[in-house]
C-alpha cells in the first residue's frame, strides 16, 4: 500500500501565505474604492496591495514546489511498486518453465538411461553367450584331439 503525501512546513507556510495575500489584496481594493478620496487610505491600501504580490508569489512557489516533489516521490513509489511486482511475476514464470524443462529433461535422461542399461545387458548377455559357445567349442574340439590321440595310442600299441 502507497502510503499518504507527506508535506514540509514551507507547504503549509506557503498556503497560508496565498491566503493572507488573497485576503489582504480583497480587503485593500475594497478600501481603496470606498476611500478614494483620502489620500493617506489610498496609498496605505495600494502600498498593501503591492505587498501582497510577493507574499502570494512566495506562497505559491512553496506550495508548488512541495506539491511537485511530494507528487513525483509518490508517483516514483507507485512505479517502483509497479515494476517489482511485474518483475515478480516474470520472475515466478520464468523459474516455472525452468522447473518444468528440467522435470522434462531429467525424464527423458531416466528414460534413455534405462534404455542404454537394458541394451548394455543385452549386448553383454549376448557376448556372454557367445564366449561361452566358443569356449564349449573349443573344450569340445580339445576333448575331441585327446580321445582321438587316446584311440590313436592304443591302437599303435
């Protein structure tokens, strides 16, 4: 939540200033058309009158000033808050598909890996296999020579 203007003293000096300058330079224009004929009230009001102007310049430059500065901390918050919370989101949403793209590759790697293991078993069950045949071959094909030598020896005997 943003929170409220907050103003410096020269904000509230600088309108009571345009209030009093409003009010004195009402007051003296009154005076001044209803003693148009002394002189001394007449001056006295248009000097009134002329002091008035700076007062309500001043007045209005705090006022102003403070409003401006007050308006744009708000307005830079209110962006601020703005950003942070899109920037969030985005964040949020980025990080989610990468969740999900490591969910899916991570499957994939699980999947392939079985797939590599069961082909490694086979692959070596196979060799296996056939190692044993060639071994089984060639005990047979020994055993064969030794009773063939065997027969061999007992016949030339």
């Amino acid at each position: 939540m943003i929170r409220k203007l907050r103003f410096s003293w020269k904000f509230y000096v600088g309108i009571l200033l345009v209030l009093v300058s409003l009010v004195l330079g009402g007051i003296t224009k009154i005076i001044f058309f209803l003693y148009f004929e002394d002189l001394f009230i007449k001056w006295t009001s248009v000097v009134i009158y002329i002091i008035s102007w700076p007062m309500l310049i001043i007045g209005i430059y705090w006022v102003g000033k403070d409003y401006a500065d007050a308006l744009k901390k708000y307005f830079k918050l209110k962006f601020y808050r703005e950003v942070a919370i899109k920037g969030t989101k985005k964040a949020y949403h980025k990080t989610k598909v990468v969740r999900h793209n490591a969910i899916r590759k991570t499957r994939k790697a699980i999947i392939t890996t079985k797939t590599v293991h069961r082909n490694v078993k086979k692959k070596a069950y196979t060799t296996t296999k056939n190692v044993h045949s060639h071994v089984k071959n060639k005990v047979k094909a020994k055993r064969a020579k030794r009773k063939e030598y065997k027969q061999q020896k007992s016949t030339s005997r």
